[in-house]
C-alpha cells in the first residue's frame, strides 16, 4: 500500500506505526534501543525508518523520555593538543558510529581549566546531555568526585589509580604492554633502553612508566634516570628528546615512545645524526592502529604495541550509552590487552 507522509516528505510517528502494524510505543521503544523489545522486532522497524526516512523530533522526544539522546565530551584546553590529533580523532570516528547506531548525537564543549567545573554543572543543570565521556584523567582526577556528586551517567577512557570510589573505565593495560616491550629490548641485547613517556601525572603515562621500570628490574637491570623524558607527545617532542639521547657518552641503542606521533620525531633524529633505525638504534612504538597515521603498508615501520583507539570508542560509547538505559547497573570495567606487532625498527643491539 502507499505510505502517508507527512508535509516534509518523510513519514511522522504515528505514520510509521500504521505502516508497520504496531503500537507507537513499541516502535518507540524499538528506535530507542529498550531492551525489551525483541531484537526482529528491533530490526523490522529501523529498516523500515530508515526506507521510509523517518527522523524523530528530538525536541519532542526529549520532552517525552526526559532524554536528551546526547552525549558529552568536555575538553580542557591543556588537553586540547591531544584532542585535535589522530588518536582523538580515531576515538570519536569509534564512538560516533555506535551513537549513530543508537540515535545519539555528540556534544564537544572546550573549555579553559578554571571553568570546566561549571561546563558539567551547566550540562547536568540543563539537561543538555544524558551522560559524558570523561577523557585523559590524571592519577587523582577530581573530575569523577564531580560527576558522582551530579550524579551524571559517566565513563572514563582510562582510569585514575588515586581514585578508590567506584565508576566505570575503559582502559588498554598499559603497564603490560610496556613491561613486554622492554623485555623484548633485552631479549635483543640492548642494555641502555631510553624512555619517551607521556605527562607523568596523567594515569596512562604513570603505568607506562611502572611496566618499563618492572621489565628492568625483573631481568636485574639498573634504572637510569638520564635515559628517561617525560612531556606532550608531539613530533618535536620525539625529536627533541631523541637528540638530547644520543649526545650522551653512553646513548641508548634502544627508545621506548609512548605515541607514534612522537616516534616519528624519533626517526628523524637517528637518521639526521646518519643513523639506521632498527640496526643503530631500535624503537617500539605503542598506539600505531590509527586509520589516518599507518605504521607502513604490509610491512609495519615500527615494532609496536598495537592498541585500536578505533575500538575503544566504539566499546567505552555501548558501555556508556547501556549505562543510561540501567542507571542502577554495577560499574563496569574493561582492560584491553595489546598485541606486539613486530616492524623494521628493531634489531639486535649493536656490538
């Protein structure tokens, strides 16, 4: 039979309820991903919403469900650095496509550090979103007292090891992935193994630092403070660091980097000093599984701890998103281990 439409050309609500025989509860129901709804009944109705070209007034469905179906992502502007990059941009191509799949929509908020408080308390007190996704925390991030306080629905990518009150976390095991990787050195020889790191203070950086350190001292190796650094993981922070190593009388004959942003600026060291990487000096690289900065065609450039921030959006925006729909549910915590993936840039220590 031919479909009514409403004045736009697309079909309303009520529209698409007599097409397809069901109550507009259960068709709202069924578009809102309610759990009760059976999953062919789930799916009848989003093919047909999607042929017909339904699309939902959210005014009114926020009205209706007290809902705003957004989500928000909060930046603080010394983050902001780390929020224009391939990682972030990877998380939240991740993230979109399971908001996209669940009707959702995206608030970003940038805002300076003295104010972001107030940004949550504002987004709480309107209503503007339904939960956040809490990025970059620190050790002892203040942020999650907050949002327990407000009690918004929240998740953090990443977890925050001063921080005993319960709350939900998406984290890769960065302590592993970097005990192994320092152990791999060691197993090719190398015996000077340098450290770029992340800021030290946030979470992710300070576990880093604790698996390099625990691979040294499980194969009885000193730890050398001269062959550590710690700062923004840009290029010129992998370069800059890189030549400060290799001036020592004693360099490395091995880099550990945090970000492949950074290990690029590491290769361009080595070899403006008329080195080879992976014969003079080898490098692992951890966060190479981003789709808009590959490590190399069929052969990877760099050995890395491959680590998809892709699918961490993906999995942190479900896990979000199931959060709202059962506020009462127990936090939930995912640790996802890495894969070390081997390149061109590693080899035998040199003699």
């Amino acid at each position: 039979m031919d479909s009514k439409r409403c004045e736009n050309g697309s079909m309303n609500l009520k529209e698409l309820s007599q097409e397809l025989g069901l109550s507009q509860t259960t068709v709202s129901r069924a578009l809102n991903g309610y759990p009760e709804v059976k999953e062919a009944t789930r799916k009848k109705v989003l093919a047909a919403a999607q042929a017909h070209g339904y699309s939902p007034n959210v005014r009114a469905k926020s009205l209706a469900t007290g809902r705003s179906n957004a989500i928000g992502h909060v930046i603080p502007t010394t983050n902001s650095h780390e929020m224009v990059n391939p990682i972030f941009g990877d998380f939240i191509a991740g993230a979109g496509e399971v908001y996209r799949q669940n009707n959702y929509e995206m608030v970003l908020s940038i805002t300076d550090d003295q104010n972001e408080e107030s940004v949550y308390r504002a987004l709480k007190v309107r209503g503007t979103v339904d939960g956040v996704i809490l990025h970059g925390p620190k050790m002892n991030d203040s942020r999650i007292a907050l949002l327990t306080e407000l009690e918004m629905p929240f998740v953090v990518h990443g977890r925050a090891s001063g921080i005993e009150t319960p709350y939900s976390w998406l984290d890769v095991n960065n302590r592993s992935a970097f005990r192994r990787a320092t152990e791999f050195l060691l197993d090719l020889g190398h015996r000077r193994i340098g450290l770029l790191n992340g800021i030290e203070t946030m979470d992710f950086a300070y576990r880093r630092r604790i698996g390099y350190e625990e691979g040294l001292r499980d194969r009885d190796m000193p730890l050398d403070p001269a062959l550590l650094r710690s700062g923004e993981m840009t290029e010129h922070y992998g370069y800059a660091s890189t030549r400060e190593l290799l001036n020592q009388d004693a360099p490395p004959t091995a880099i550990l980097v945090s970000s492949i942003i950074s290990a690029l600026g590491v290769r361009r060291a080595i070899e403006e000093r008329g080195l080879t990487m992976g014969r003079d000096v080898s490098v692992i690289t951890h966060d190479d599984s981003l789709s808009y900065l590959t490590n190399g065609q069929d052969v990877p450039i760099f050995t890395a701890t491959r680590s998809s921030v892709r699918e961490a959006g993906g999995l942190l925006s479900q896990m979000l998103i199931d959060l709202i729909k059962q506020p009462d549910r127990e936090p939930q915590h995912r640790l996802l281990e890495v894969e070390l993936t081997l390149g061109r840039s590693t080899g035998p220590a040199p003699a």
